[in-house]
C-alpha cells in the first residue's frame, strides 16, 4: 500500500454521473486518489457544474477552436499534463483519440464502456442488445488502446435483460452498474494493485486472462 495520494484527471462529454461517483469515492476518508481536475470537450457539459460544486478544476476545449484532431489531441493533452496525473479516466468522453495521444497515455488511460466487451464496441449499445434479443448486457471498464474499445478488460458488471427492458431502462440499469465498477477500477489502480503491462491488465500480479466479474452484493433495487 503506498501513502502518496494518487491524483486523477476526468474527461468528460455530457452529464458527468461517473465522474461525480469518482469525485465522491475520492473525497471519501482514507481514499488512494482524488480528482484533481474534469476536462470536456463541450463547455455546455452539466458535469462540469457539477465538478465546479464539488471544488475540482474544470476546463473545457472546444473541438471548433482546433484545426483538426492533432491539434485538438495535442491541446487536450497539454491541459491534462499541467495537472500531472497520475491516471486519466474517460467518462463519457464522446471523442475518438487519436494514436499518438493514447500512446502519450498507455497504461495510465481507462475507459468505461456500456456493453460487456468485446460485444458491442462504438455507439447505441442499449439498442443493439435489444434488436439481437440478447439476455445479459453490462458496463465494461479497461484500459484504452488505439483500436476502439479493444484495449485490456479489467472489469464487467453484468445485467439480465428482461421482456420488460427498452433502451431508456438498460440504460439506467447499465449505468448503476457502472457506477460501482469504476471507482473500483480506479481504486484498484491508484492503490498500485492494477496496472499496463505488455498489452495485458495485472491484478494483483495475475494477468487477467478474462476481466473480473463483479457481481452486486447489496439486494436487488437497493
Ligand atoms: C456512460 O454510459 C458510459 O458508459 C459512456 O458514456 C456514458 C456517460 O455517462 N461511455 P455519464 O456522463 O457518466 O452520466
């Protein structure tokens, strides 16, 4: 266990209820991290008030003031390094990155994705699942590599899919979900036990072949 408190940098596109459970997590009592600053690339984002309430840096980077994705890529990491993070975690961050800057990153990258990777990479999850008549869907978090959603798995959270479920219920349900297994993520990696290495997610030393399934402890609709 390390004593030094690990510092994270949030990205964000939209509502920002990951980012607020990674906030909350992190100002909790004996926690190995905080956030240190939430960066969006839409100065609108309602999760940026909502970091501004809790007292965390915000700056946002608007894709119209850069001449293309290199410049854009190039800015948002200058924004990210003045913080020195430690890890930076996307959160609903609705941009593709570029290679160079997922490399300037590796290993100190995550993201969390809405469907159990490597089902259902890129957008609209929710409506996939139900028009494949799939029974199980979930959350994703892994590390970030230059093919989409394809970078190292770390840990899914699943959920049943009923006759009753639509786009807007699995999307909830999916995002309780992720709401658990992020700041887990997170915890896990700036308490020093997950890290990069060699294309793969360590676990407490174990390669982790298949990400951790975490299942819900508390009961049902709690
Ligand atoms: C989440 O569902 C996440 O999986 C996806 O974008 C959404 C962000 O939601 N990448 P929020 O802004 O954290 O509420």
């Amino acid at each position: 266990m390390t004593s030094r408190r690990r510092t994270v940098v949030v990205l964000i596109s939209g509502r920002g209820s990951n980012m607020q459970k990674l906030i909350e997590q992190g100002n909790a009592p004996g926690s190995p991290y905080r956030v240190v600053a939430v960066l969006s690339d839409q100065p609108q984002a309602p999760g940026l008030e909502i970091a501004r309430g809790a007292g965390v840096a915000t700056a946002a980077l608007s894709a119209r003031e850069h001449a293309d994705r290199a410049a854009y890529d190039a800015a948002l990491a200058q924004a990210i390094l003045v913080h020195e993070p430690d890890l930076v975690v996307l959160a609903g961050f609705m941009r593709i990155l570029s290679a160079a800057f997922v490399r300037r990153f590796e290993g100190t990258l995550l993201n969390i994705h809405p469907s159990l990777l490597p089902n259902h990479p890129g957008l609209h999850t929710h409506r996939r699942v139900l028009e494949a008549g799939e029974t199980l869907h979930g959350a994703t978090v892994h590390f970030v590599s230059e093919a989409l959603d394809a970078g190292p798995r770390i840990v899914q959270g699943r959920i049943a899919v009923g006759p009753e479920d639509d786009e807007v219920s699995l999307k909830r349900r999916v995002q309780r979900v992720e709401h658990r297994i992020f700041p887990l993520a997170v915890h896990w990696f700036c308490s020093g036990r997950l890290t990069q290495r060699e294309g793969r997610a360590w676990l407490d030393g174990a390669w982790l072949a298949e990400p951790v399934q975490w299942v819900e402890s508390a009961p049902p609709g709690a």
